[in-house]
C-alpha cells in the first residue's frame, strides 16, 4: 500500500497486487449475491401467498435493499454483471422459501420475478 500511496510503481509486485484485487472482487460479488439472495427470498415469501405476509419479511427486504444498493454504490464495477448474481441469487432465494415455508419449488416462479429495472415491492 506504502508503495501504491507513494507512487513507486517500479518496485511493486504486479502479479500478486492483481491477485488481491481479483480475490476483493470475488469477496464482494459473493456478498452482493448473498444479500441479494436474502432479499429475493423475502420478495418471494412476501407474495407466495400474499395472505400470509410477515412484517419482519418486509423490515428484512427493506434493510438487504438498502445493503445492495451501498454494495453496489461503493463498488461500481459490480454493476455492469448484476444480471448474473441476481440469477444465481434467485435460486438461493427460492432455497430460502423452500426451508422456511410449506411452500414448494414447483409454488415458485420459475425465472425471477424482479427485473433490475423493477422497482422491488415491499419498500
């Protein structure tokens, strides 16, 4: 760090500054996918079946809204991929339904149900 803040990049190690930087941003993706799968299990949970909805699903969808959006504001380069995170995240969402409801894979909706460019419900 001495060496980047100081500006001597002849007596940096490239190949193991590139190393780290490749392994934060395989940390923050797995945290953006995790959030986002929490969040799209409570999206699910809060509409299969709508009549059984619980406050806490809601304060749980509206505080994992909030850590992905600052996830993805202090780390802009994550933006650009979220489509596949927000696939692999839907899947751990509907395990999420699947272990705390009587509800089953086959209740769930097959592909997500909240495009990037839908406003999440439950706000």
């Amino acid at each position: 760090m001495k060496l980047l803040k100081a500006g001597d990049f002849g007596h940096l190690d490239i190949a193991h500054l590139v190393v780290e930087i490749e392994a934060l941003g395989r940390q923050e993706r797995r945290e953006l996918e995790n959030r986002l799968g929490i969040l799209i299990g409570h999206l699910l949970k809060w509409d299969y079946p709508p009549q059984k909805r619980s406050k806490s699903w809601r304060v749980t969808s509206r505080e994992q809204r909030r850590a992905v959006e600052k996830l993805i504001h202090q780390n802009l380069s994550l933006q650009p991929c979220l489509p596949q995170p927000i696939a692999e995240a839907c899947e751990s969402g509907k395990d999420l339904v699947v272990c705390e409801t009587p509800l089953d894979y086959s209740d769930l909706p097959e592909t997500c149900p909240y495009p990037l460019d839908n406003q999440f419900p439950c706000q």
